[in-house]
C-alpha cells in the first residue's frame, strides 16, 4: 500500500467502531460528502494542508459488514475533487469520532490502494475515523524520528552490536579491519561490496559476490545520503555494519515499491581505495 504524498503506516488495531451504530441519520455537505458525528471534539484542535493525522481507522460496507481496522497516519492535502476524503480532514477536530460514505473507485484510486475483498461489487463504502492527533509537518518528523531512534536501539541490543553514533544518528560497528590507518575523505574513490536491508531483515539490494561498485564519495550515485558520511568514518579498507535512520536514507518519501516512507536502513559495507 503506498499513497502519492499521502503517507500511511499500516498497523492493526481496534478501533472500537465496529458498525456505524443504531440508524444514524447522515448529514451532507454542499459538496456531496456525507457524514455523522459520533463525538465532537469543538475545543480540540484543528489541522490544515500539510498537516498528518494520526487516526484509528475502520471501513465497512453499506451494511455495516467490518472490512479491516487499522492504524494509520494521512497527509492533508487540498481536495482533488468535491466531496473527496481529504475534504473530511479539513472538518475534523483532535477527539473527533466521524464516518464518512466515500466512492470506493475515489478513494482507493486516489491512494494507489487495492479495493479490499468485499467491496468490488460496491460503489460506496463507509469509513469511520477517530483522531488522535494532528501534527504539522516538522512535528511528525520530530516523532517519527523520535520512534524510529527507539527501533534502532532495540534493533542493536537484540543482536548484540557494539556500535558508535554519528552526529547525523548514523549507528556502526567495525566488524573487519582496514588494510591501512588512512580514513576515505569526500572525492575518493571507493569499491564498495554491500548489503542493503531493513530492520525486519528484508534485502533491498547487494552487491553480486566478487563484483563492486565503483563510487565517489560525496557525489550523486546514489539517493542514500549518509552512504558517503558512513565512508568517511571508515578507514581504507574496513568492513562495517551500520542502521542508517530515514532522514539519511530515501527520507519522508521512500523510493519506489520496495522503500516506503521512513525507511530505516541496515547496511553491511566494505570499502577499498579505488585506483
């Protein structure tokens, strides 16, 4: 699942609106959307364009038949057509509990998502949303990074490394010895061997066995910011290990079906001088 600008972190959940509840009467507005309040929240903050909600989620058919709950997080952008979803945000307030009856086809075709088993056959669908936060957009980095460092050290404690920090949150551990004292410097020339990876151990890329890659550290080969930083507290030669946080990766938005936003990278790296 991977929406345009539209970030979404999927984890199952429960709601605890499991059906739109005894015979509510929606109401509409002037664009077409209709909607019922469960609560309203009207001293609770509002968002705006830009902003993320932070929201438990649960989508039923018309008649109320559960399709999945889930934990999601949804970048406000400005409505691309009447009544649309994002229209919704802009009415919602922080401890808001709202459904909303959407276009199937909109919705899941707007967000690049797959129309789940249950509503193929249907033309509207109910989407019941309670707001637990809304954050502006240096908030919701400051708490994704705020997460994230928290995975990263759980992530070095279960597997026992003994690593340094990086002022740019880079973690690494000297696994092989350099062949020289000498530490690469940015417009060196280096052949790297690698294994790219994420926390859960999924492999993005690597190197073919007995191949390298040719880089120049500090240039433009890669998306991967902090790859020349890392080489640059390496000495000719060594063989590393390192979590490279997302904001020094393929940052808020990924890269491609296989790096989603927020990406945490484990990379396994050897480096030579290249001639």
């Amino acid at each position: 699942m991977k929406f345009n600008k539209v970030l979404i972190v999927l984890v199952f959940t429960t709601l605890g609106l499991q059906s739109c509840g005894p015979k509510q009467f929606y109401e509409m507005t002037p664009t077409g959307l209709e909607y019922y309040f469960f609560d309203k929240n009207k001293e609770g903050k509002m968002g705006q364009v830009g902003d993320i909600y932070n929201i438990n989620v649960t989508a039923t058919t018309r008649r109320d038949s559960l399709l999945f709950n889930e934990h999601a997080m949804f970048k406000r952008n400005a409505s691309i057509y009447p009544g649309d979803f994002h229209e919704g945000l802009s009415m919602l307030h922080v401890g808001d509990s709202v459904g909303f009856i959407l276009n199937v086809d909109s919705f899941f075709g707007m967000h690049n998502l797959t129309i789940p088993k249950g509503l193929e056959n249907d033309s509207m669908f109910k989407l019941l949303i309670g707001v637990e936060n809304i954050l502006n957009p240096l908030d919701h980095l400051i708490y994704k990074s705020e997460q994230e460092l928290v995975k990263m050290k759980e992530y070095v404690a279960k597997n026992g490394w003994n690593v340094q920090s990086d002022t740019t949150g880079i973690m690494y551990e000297v696994v092989e010895e350099g062949t020289s004292d000498e530490y690469f410097q940015l417009g060196d020339s280096a052949n790297l061997s690698y294994v790219y990876s994420t926390l859960d151990g999924r492999i993005i890329e690597k190197t073919r066995t007995n191949d390298v890659w040719k880089f120049e550290i500090g240039g433009l080969q890669t998306n991967v910011f902090g790859l020349s930083r890392l080489l640059t507290l390496m000495k000719h030669g060594q063989k590393v290990r390192a979590i490279i946080p997302f904001a020094e990766a393929f940052g808020e938005d990924g890269y491609g079906p296989m790096i989603p936003p927020y990406t945490t990278l484990v990379l396994e790296l050897k480096a030579d001088i290249a001639e």
